[in-house]
C-alpha cells in the first residue's frame, strides 16, 4: 500500500498539485495560488475533467482517455494523470516493467503493478480512466511564476533586515571579532607547551595564561553584545513581519475570507513566530558556525594536509547527510500544516458552537472528532520527530568518527616526528571548538528550512492583489446622482459553475426606500454584498448615476454605506466604542442619539457603567435582539448616505421592530435605504419592492402594484399571513 500518497493531501490540494508537477516537468513553475484562482470547483470534490478545465486555461492540450493497463503501459505519453484509490491524485512518471512510479507534487514513490491497478481501476472493471496532458505553443507563451523556492527565499527577508544597516553591520563585525578571538587560544595551547614546558619558562606560562584570561573575557563580552544587537534586529524584522501581514490580509478582498479557513489564517500568523525564533536564536548562530569551520579548514591544511581532508571530507559528507532529508522534512511540514489548520477550525467551532453542542447533547461525538485530528497530528509530529533523530544520530556518528581518525592521525604524527606535541593539543582543541557547531549544523538548517518553508507560506499571502490595487486611479468623490443601476447584473462565485444572480436590471432611486423579497437562497443577500463590493460581478455593471461603481473608490463608497447585517459582528469593547467603531473621533452625543433611533439607549443608561460597559466576547451577554439593535446604532451613527439592512430586524419582536423602523424611516427620510426582509411590517412602506427568485427578478412594484397582480409577492405574503393567523 502507498498511504503517503493517498492520505497525505486533500481532494483538490492532491488535482493541483499534480498540475503543477506537469506543469514543471514540462519546463514551467505554475504557483497554486494561480491553479486556485482558476479552480471552479468550490466546495465540490475534484474531478479529471475539472483538473483538465484548469490545464487547458493554460495551455495545455487535456484528454480524458479510457483504457486498460497493458494500452497504459504500452502507448500512454507520460506524465499523466489517474484517480487514485478514490481520495486524491497521483501523476504517473514512469513504467519501467513491472514498476510504476507516482508521486505529489515532489514527492515520488515506486509501487507494482498489481498494486497500481488495485488502486486505480473501478472494482470489478478492467478499463481505467487517464488524463493525458500536452504541452502546447500558448503554454509557452503564458508566463510562469519564478520557482516557489525563490520566491521564499531570503530575498524577501532581506528587505526587512537591509532597513537595520547599522545594526546588521555591528552584528557582522561583532561575528568577525569573536571568530577571531576564539582562533586565538589553540596558538596559545601551543605556545603553552612547545615553548613553557620544553623551555621551563614559567613567566612565559604565566602570560599565556592571562592572555587567555584576557580573551576569554573579550570573547563574552563580544557574545553579550552579539546577543543585544540580535535581539534588536530580530525584534524589529519580527514585529514588521507580523505587522506587514495583518495589514495585508486586510487589504484583500472578501472573496480570501469566504476561501480560506479560519485556523488556516492563523495558522500563518503562527508560522511568523517561526521566523522570529530563527532570527533571534540560529542566524547570528549559523553565520558564526559557518566562518568558524571555514577558518578550522583552513589551519588544518597548515598543520597537516592528510589531516585537512579528513576534516574537510568529512564535513562534507555531514552536510550532504543533513541535506538528504530536506525535502522529506518539507513534505512533512506541509502535511503538518494542514493538519494543525484543521484541528485549529475544530477548536474554534467547539468553542463557538458550544451551546448548540450541549443543546445537542453532541459534546462527546465533538471531543471525539477533536481527538482524532489530535491524534492525527501527533502521528505526524511524530514522523517529524523520527527523521530529525535520524538526521542527528547519523550526524553525530560521522562527527564522532572523524574526531577518533584525526586524534589517531595526529598521535602517529607526533610519534613520526612530523607533528609537535602542542601542535597535537592545538589540534585537539580545534576540534573541540568545532564539534559544537557542526553537530549543531543539524538544528540550524532545521530551523533555516522551517523559517524559510513558513516566509514561502506568508509570501503566498503577501503575493495576492489587493481589494484595491489600482486606488490613485479610483473617483474618491461620489457623483451628484446617485441612483443605483444594475445592468444585467449576473454572478457567481469563485471556483463555482452555477450562477447566484442572473440578467439583473434594476433602478433604486436615491433617496427612496427599496426593499428586496424572496425565497431562501434566491440571492438577495448576495446582491446586496455586490452593491457594498464585496463581490465583482461576472457580467454587466452597475453604476452610481452615471460611474461605473468598479471605479469609485471602495473606501469612499463605504464610506457612504451603513450596514445592518444577521451576520454582524460585536467586538470585545465597550457599548460606547461598538457603535463608534471606526469613528475618528468621538462624538457622544452622536452615539446617544444613535442608540435612541435603535431603541436601545434606556437598557445601556440601565447598565452599571452605561456607554462604558465592556462586552465581553463576540457579543457576549447580549441577546440577538439587543445585539441587532446595537448594529443599528452602529450604522445610524455612521450617518451614511445609504443604508442597507439584510435580515437587520429579523430577530427584534414586533414591537421593537415597528419602534425601530419608524425611527429609521424618519432618521433617514430624503437618503437611499436598500431593505432585504420578509416580514410585512418591514416592507410593506417601501416606495419600490423588488422579489427576486432564483437569482432573477420576477416582480417589482410598489405594495399595492404587487398585490394587484396577485404574483410572487401575493403568494410570500398570503403564506406569511396565513402563518401568523
């Protein structure tokens, strides 16, 4: 069985990166993050056929072909493509009699025949399915991303630690100092005996001595200094780091946030705590380690050549040791990834969902979940843990080794006469001083792969375009006209087939109530999302009078927008700087007001410390009612030129909601309210009601229009009527 390849990556992560493997073989390094944004998948599991959709856009010629394995080992073009086993993808590389070799991405395993077509024919059938895939002139046209390796090389940190110049060259000189100083005291060792103890010069032993006092003072002295400035560029690279990422993952648009997972975010920002401790603990280290051994080389040639290539070769052969578990070490980190944002979202949902847990009665079928992703990255730490023991026992038997031969060398040297006895101990001195850092060779190119594996993973981020990338080119001042327009609004969304909205027309007058009926799932919500822009449509524009909405500013367009969401958020702050938020400065009187048009001024004024008072967690203590109304004061004291409530008082009782409406009606009289409801009460007042089913618009009127046709709308209301009776 091959569990590495079948288990190791999910669905889609599995199809793409066996893309990228073809795409590689055939001379171009395709980013998952471009094979992503071509993915139109969604949520759906992956197929051949979508994998061949993704290839073609770029370039390459794709064939689904079925087959027996004799037709596949005979006459298919490799690399191709095969479903493996029913949970992923592999690529087959090569079939060289009864071997074939598949792989992931780089990593590449060999299995038999009879094992192959187990896992790749249907049960009971003898044809099988490949998708073969050619390169053709337009693949070599498109241009193809720089290999992920530079991309995540230290060119990118570099950028943050050149803004230090200073400091980095006080840490160079400091480096240069201390190797200095420690090539010192095997001289001295030397000097000790050759020429104090051979000559019974003991005033000489006494001033090697305090030569050695002296340095070993300096050297200290050197490191505690070495030690501050790292401290300082580390600090300072790390807190630029993080701060540059929160910064950018707000600049993105909303599409990153409904893709990506949230422990798969913060995930990221973890791995930015895997830069800071490579940066405080193992660069100044390594740099040092590697002049060190440099040096060490160097003085060993001049003692003895013979001794020098064992010092050298065996060196080498260390480093190569480290070096032949990289990519398996990079493979693991991958998987552990994944795996960690996987039980990190299932954390967070335990903790969130917990009173739908216990109402359930679900609290142990969710800790069992838990467990086992628990488990399953402990399986997988521990597979780490197993090649890092190997990679350090292997490395500690060659260092050893060449330690017992070079001892052995250098004590037949003196007995041959071609060696001085102080030359031996200098000898063995220098060996000591080298034993540390080869053997911690090991740990830092350790820590230099996961540094430089977890920038590759923040860079992927940082290499994303902005929500508004071209913002100097934008109109940050809204029209004078400003009715909506949407013409022939159709949309889906990413990495989907099935449109959410289809051909919208539709003209909401400025100043005037629109309210926007439907079925569940009929798109309203998503077409209000597409008048905030949070979405880009797939066709058709809409426009603010005459500007195309794509070229007015997002920032100043929200700027004129209040929201009132089912899905908003309350954030752990006090009731006073809730309904500010995003308020330059404060106007209290302003949040009072505020509070009055959501009808909930008299319960804050009834709490201990009023407008002060803290909420604890995501709303905590605040029941759906209370937190709506909240929301509501938060949009009135944004004092937008629209407002838009979706669902915004579905969760008030009857007497609150009419309070409130009329409150909003009157506060906003003469500015553009776009409503998205069911209830009568909310809607029926509007001057224009547009019912959307389907992602189309089957009717729109005023109240009495609608009923008059006895339509969509008649039926919606008729039921809600007939309910409530």
């Amino acid at each position: 069985m091959t569990p590495s390849i079948k288990t190791i990556y999910k669905d889609h992560e599995s199809a793409l990166k066996c893309l990228r493997s073809v795409a590689r073989h055939h001379g171009k390094i395709i980013s998952l993050q471009d094979l992503r944004s071509k993915d139109k998948t969604g949520k759906e599991p992956a197929s051949l056929r979508s994998i061949a959709e993704i290839a073609e856009s770029f370039g390459l010629r794709a064939r689904c072909v079925e087959m027996d394995y004799p037709s596949l080992a005979k006459d298919t073009p490799l690399p191709f493509i095969i479903k493996w086993n029913g949970h992923g993808f592999v690529v087959v590389s090569a079939i060289v009699q009864n071997q074939i070799a598949i792989g992931v991405d780089k990593e590449t395993v060999t299995v038999s025949t009879s094992e192959f077509c187990k896992n790749w024919l249907p049960e009971g059938e003898m044809d099988g399915i490949v998708l073969l895939l050619e390169a053709t002139p337009e693949f070599f046209n498109e241009p193809g991303e720089e290999d992920e390796r530079q991309s995540g090389s230290f060119a990118w940190l570099y950028g943050y630690i050149k803004k230090y110049p200073r400091l980095v060259r006080q840490l160079a000189i400091g480096i240069l100092i201390g190797t200095v100083l420690k090539l010192i005291p095997p001289f001295l060792t030397q000097s000790i005996v050759d020429v104090g103890i051979n000559n019974s010069n003991l005033d000489f032993i006494y001033l090697i001595l305090f030569a050695q006092l002296m340095l070993m003072v300096g050297r200290n002295s050197m490191e505690a200094i070495r030690g501050w400035l790292l401290l300082h560029v580390s600090t300072r690279v790390s807190i630029s780091l993080l701060t540059d990422f929160i910064a950018k993952i707000m600049r993105l648009p909303m599409a990153f946030f409904s893709e990506k997972s949230l422990g798969d975010v913060m995930q990221r920002v973890e791995d930015q705590k895997r830069v800071e401790v490579f940066l405080s603990t193992q660069l100044s280290a390594i740099l040092f380690s590697i002049v060190n051994i440099v040096i060490y080389t160097a003085i060993f040639a001049i003692y003895d050549g013979f001794i020098f290539g064992i010092f050298f070769g065996a060196t080498l052969l260390y480093i190569g040791w480290i070096k032949l578990f990289m990519r398996k070490r990079r493979d693991l980190d991958s998987k552990r990834f994944e795996m960690a944002s996987e039980e990190r979202d299932k954390l967070v949902q335990i903790v969130q969902g917990m009173p739908d847990i216990k109402l359930a009665n679900a609290e142990m079928p969710k800790r069992w979940d838990w467990e086992m992703l628990r488990a399953k990255l402990f399986r997988q730490n521990m597979r780490t843990l197993a090649l890092s023991q190997t990679q350090q026992i292997g490395g500690l038997i060659i260092n050893e080794s060449k330690n017992i031969i070079i001892t052995f060398l250098s004590a037949k040297a003196v007995l041959d006469g071609h060696l001085s006895i102080g030359a031996m101990l200098a000898i063995q001195q220098m060996l000591g001083q080298t034993n540390s850092p080869i053997e911690q060779l090991v740990t830092y190119m350790q820590q230099w792969q996961d540094a430089r594996m977890s920038m590759e993973r923040l860079n992927e981020v940082h290499k994303l375009p902005d929500e508004e990338a071209n913002e100097q080119n934008k109109v940050h001042q809204l029209p004078e006209d400003r009715n909506l327009v949407l013409r022939n609004i159709s949309f889906k969304y990413p990495n989907t087939n099935t449109k959410v909205l289809r051909d919208i027309k539709l003209f909401i007058p400025q100043g005037k109530t629109t309210a926007i009926i439907g079925s569940s799932g009929s798109g309203k919500t998503t077409l209000l999302k597409m008048l905030l822009k949070y979405h880009e449509p797939t066709s058709g524009e809409t426009l603010l009078g005459n500007t195309d909405l794509r070229n007015i500013s997002n920032h100043a367009w929200r700027g004129q927008c209040g929201v009132v969401g089912a899905d908003g958020f309350v954030f752990s702050d006090t009731f006073l700087q809730n309904i500010a938020l995003g308020a330059a400065e404060l106007d209290f009187e302003r949040v009072k007001m505020a509070a009055r048009v959501a009808n909930i001024h008299e319960h804050i004024e009834g709490l201990p410390m009023g407008y002060y008072t803290p909420i604890s967690g995501e709303s905590g203590g605040l029941s759906q009612g209370q937190k709506q109304r909240l929301l509501i004061a938060r949009a009135v004291y944004k004092d937008p030129e629209y407002l838009f409530l979706d669902e915004g008082t579905n969760a008030l009782d009857t007497q609150n909601q009419h309070i409130i409406m009329q409150n909003l009606r009157d506060y906003f009289k003469g500015r553009t309210m776009v409503v998205v409801a069911h209830r009568l009460s909310t809607i029926r007042h509007a001057d224009q009601i547009v019912v959307i089913e389907k992602g189309s618009i089957v009717e729109k009127g005023s109240h009495e229009e609608l009923i008059a046709i006895q339509g969509r709308y008649f039926e919606l209301l008729t039921t809600q009527l007939e309910m409530a009776a």
